[in-house]
C-alpha cells in the first residue's frame, strides 16, 4: 500500500503582495506532490504568511501562528513578520522555521526537511495558472519585489528590499496562462508599479518574439492586447504615469489609477520623504481628467502624522476637496518598529487622530455619494463577482476587489466571471444598484 500524501493547511494573510507571495508556494507544493487542506486536523504541518507592517497586523499574525500551533502543532512561518528579528521564535519558539517575504525556495526547504515529499509526474499535477486563493474571474500579478523609496514611516524597504524588476516575458508569459485558464480581470501589483525596470534600466526584452522595453507602459500597452481588464495599483507619481492615461482613454487598461499621495501638506509630505507639491498633484488631475473624463482615482491617506497641525490637516481636507477623489482610505498614523518617523517629536494625541480620521472619512463620503448620484441612469460593464438567491454582486471599472464599491444586480440569473451591461438605478455613499440591459 502507498504511503498517504502529504498534506499542508496554509494560513496567508496581509496586503495582496503577500497573496502572491502564497499562491507562488501552493503552486510549488502542489506542484511537488503535496495536498493542501483546509483543515488543521487533517494536516501533517502549517504554513503560515505573515504581515508584519503595522502593530495590529503583527498582532494577528501571532495570533494565527499561535492558533496553528494549538491546533497542529508543527509550523513553518513566512512572510513580513519573519523579517522583523526574532519576534516570531521569541513569542512562538516551537515554529518549526521561520523565513522572511518572497522566500518561496526557503519555504520549500523548510517543507522538505519536515515533510519530505517526492514528485510523481504522473499523479500530481498543477494547471498551468498555477495554484491561486482568488476566484477563477481575477486575479493578482505582481511585476516587481522591493521598493527604493525611504518614506519615513514605512518599513518595507527592510523586509522586502530594494526594487527588483520581474523580466517582462516573464511578466506576460504569467499574464497569458491566467487569461487562458478563464481569468477576466488581472489586477497589477508591486511596492511601487510605477518603477517598474528602473532597477534594470528599462532594457529591452522579448514577449511573442516582439521586442518589449521594461517599463510600465510598454508592459500596460502589452497587457491590454490581452482583451481583459487591466487595473493598475500603488502607482507612485511619477511624471511618466501622465502616458498611461491615452492608454485608458483608448480602452487598452481600465481608466482606474490607485496612487497614494498619503497627505497633501508640503512639510508634513517632506516629513514623509514624500512628494511634496499639492498644487502640482491637482493640476495633474485635472490633465489627467481632459485625457480620459471617466478615469476613477484611489488614494490613501495618513492622519495624525507627528507635528501635523489643525491647519495642515485642514490643508489636506481642502486637497480632498478640490481632487475630488472616487475612492478614499484613511488611517491614523502608527509608530512601526524600526520606522524613522518613530522619532519625529510633537505626535499627535490618539483622540486627536480618531478626530481628524472621522472628519475626512465624512467629508469623503459626501464627495462619493455626489459622484456616484451621477451615475443614476447611466449605462454601465460590470464584472460579476458573485450570485445567489437575492441576486448578483458585480464590480465596475471603478471598483477593485475588496477594497472599492459594489454594484447590486436584483433578480437576474448571471454567471460570476461573466461581464454585463447594466442601467444604474440607486446608489449610496459606496455602492451603486442597476438593471440588466444586455448580457
């Protein structure tokens, strides 16, 4: 009788880098012959992907690694939280082996060593997508590891490294096996997108035997050949994202740009190690709006920074205002282990911050459910993400996954994955509701 497969439960938490980190080792597990399962019980070891980046993530990171160990008892951990000393083998010392992010060999060591596993071609196989924790419909393509920036407040640079760009082929050669394995939506993501091949110095590569220089352009332009939805996230602005826009204009990636300026004072951006000109932020706008009216921008933004003021935060407030933004987040600055902004003097006092969070959260809901009121009436795509008895649930141009808004469809009988055209009827500070026009 053969022995049983071996069998792994994975835990992946944190920011969509990390899930992209997870499906790169469920593919390689999968690949080598492991079964992955859901369940603790059933599984010989854990392997859980951290976040690390700000002190409630850290604290659910230990509390996933603490209920793994609980429930299973042996635990290989990964991911930013494992770059970040020893604070894993401090709180939780009976882990098996901890690696920092992007350590997928390492991992697969640690695997290897605890759970040894030989592949059988013949009876393991992996699609060619690989092993992804989306739905089928979309899913994540990371272009490059690392960041070269410094800002002040985040640590990143020193769990992920500097910039390192994937080869374009590469990049593409993903971009294809997802498109043909049934995926309508691929949703570009880095530490910085906007710097992709810098680190290289933009050399040429070679996609389908064409000459493709490493630069986000050349790469968008290649990605929206591939006829589905191509969404651009954490683009830096950088003066050469205005060439993205006639891009958008024409229909080749999705008119949707996720920038986060972070704040809109001049010395508080320069605390930052941000870009430090508002004026010229609004007027780029405003460009960008003459090129492609329907473009939908994202940002996010820190409150409470150390030293800001009232007047600074009224400052951003009026950037808010006049940017007219489609969609906001907001957070309260927190210190981070190891981040530079730690020792910055005069922080601001936590009710002070929860204050300034609320008031921008309420001033962004007006402008959203203004712009979205807009909408009532106008005809619509949308990419259907789920149906059950109460209806469908789709996303627009304007919405990424998880972390935009929604659109209701009521009593329609679709097909996740599918893309319809829809009348808006309603809509709400977030969301919006439409009918059927044409499937």
């Amino acid at each position: 009788m053969s022995k049983a497969t071996p069998k792994i439960g994975f835990v992946s938490l944190g920011c969509p880098k990390a899930t992209s980190d997870s499906e790169l080792i469920l593919t390689r597990m999968q690949a080598e012959g492991y079964e992955i399962t859901p369940s603790y019980e059933e599984a010989d070891l854990v392997v859980v992907n951290t976040c690390g980046f700000i002190d409630s993530a850290v604290a659910e990171s230990l509390e996933a690694i603490g209920e793994a160990l609980a429930e299973n008892g042996r635990v290989i951990v990964t991911g930013c939280l494992g770059a970040k000393g020893d604070i894993v083998q401090q709180t939780h010392p009976r882990v098996l082996a901890v690696t920092g992010p992007h350590a997928t060999e390492e991992v697969m060591d640690a695997v290897h060593k605890h759970l040894p596993r030989l592949h059988d071609p013949y009876t393991d196989l992996v699609p060619p997508q690989g092993v992804r924790l989306t739905p089928q419909h979309f899913a994540y393509l990371k272009i490059s590891e690392g960041c070269n920036h410094r800002c002040t407040f985040c640590i990143i640079p020193a769990l992920r490294g500097d910039l390192v760009s994937r080869p374009i082929h590469d990049v593409m050669g993903e971009a294809e096996k997802l498109v043909e394995s049934g995926v309508k939506e691929l949703l570009i993501i880095s530490q910085d997108t906007s710097a992709y091949g810098l680190d290289v110095k933009y050399r040429t590569g070679f996609w389908n035997g064409k000459p493709l220089k490493t630069n986000l352009i050349e790469l968008a332009g290649a990605l929206g050949s591939l006829g589905v939805w191509t969404r651009m996230h954490y683009v830096y602005p950088y003066p050469s994202v205005d060439e993205l826009i006639p891009l958008m204009a024409e229909g080749k990636i999705l008119p949707y740009l996720d920038i986060p300026f972070q704040h809109a004072n001049e010395r508080i951006l320069k605390l930052m190690k941000r870009p430090a000109s508002s004026e010229n932020v609004l007027k780029r706008i405003q460009q960008w709006r003459s090129v492609c009216p329907d473009i939908a921008l994202r940002s996010t933004f820190i409150v409470g920074f150390p030293g800001e003021t009232e007047e600074e935060f009224e400052e951003l407030l009026d950037f808010i205002e006049e940017a007219q933004l489609d969609r906001v987040g907001a957070f309260k600055y927190s210190p981070v282990e190891g981040a530079a902004s730690n020792a910055l003097p005069d922080h601001v006092d936590p009710d002070e911050q929860e204050d300034r969070l609320a008031r921008l959260m309420y001033l962004q809901e007006e402008i959203s459910a203004a712009k979205l009121a807009k909408k009532v009436g106008t005809t619509i795509t949308v990419l259907v993400d789920d149906v059950d008895e109460d209806g469908s649930v789709a996303r627009s141009a304007a919405d990424a996954p998880e972390i935009d808004g929604l659109v209701y469809i009521d009593g329609e009988d679709l097909e996740v994955g599918e893309f319809v055209t829809v009348k808006i009827t309603d809509s709400d500070e977030h969301d919006l509701w439409g009918e059927i026009v044409q499937k």
